[in-house]
C-alpha cells in the first residue's frame, strides 16, 4: 500500500531564527559582555535582518500547506 498523500513543502524558517539566536548572542559569548558598540550594532542589525527573512519564509511556508497540493491532470 502506498500513501498518495503530497510531500509537505521544505521548512527553512526555523534555520533563519536560529541563526538570529546565536548572532543575537555571539557579541554576549565572545567578547563576555564587554563589546564594542559597532560590534553590538552590526549584530542586533544582522539578527534582525534574519528574524524579517525568517518571517518573510515562515509566511511563504505557511501560504504553501494552506494552499494544498497542486492539482492534478
């Protein structure tokens, strides 16, 4: 018996917001709280360029499993 159910589409959004939790934190754990200001800087800007790609793919994500599967011929 085989399951014709469609493959769910990949989910990278997790990947983005992860990755935006150990930038957010890198300047924390590198420098032991002592970093300059542009290293603050340049990391909360790069954390929350991730965190609005993520949610840009978490809606894309989200648009895909409500639209269902593609029809077929």
């Amino acid at each position: 018996m085989t399951d014709n159910k469609p493959t769910p589409p990949p989910q990278y959004a997790v990947w983005f917001f992860v990755a935006a939790t150990f930038v957010f934190a890198m300047p924390v754990t590198l420098f032991r709280g002592s970093a300059e200001l542009w290293v603050t800087i340049v990391s909360v800007s790069v954390g929350m360029l991730l965190v609005v790609l993520g949610s840009v793919q978490l809606g894309r994500e989200v648009r895909a499993r409500q639209a269902g599967p593609p029809p077929e011929h």
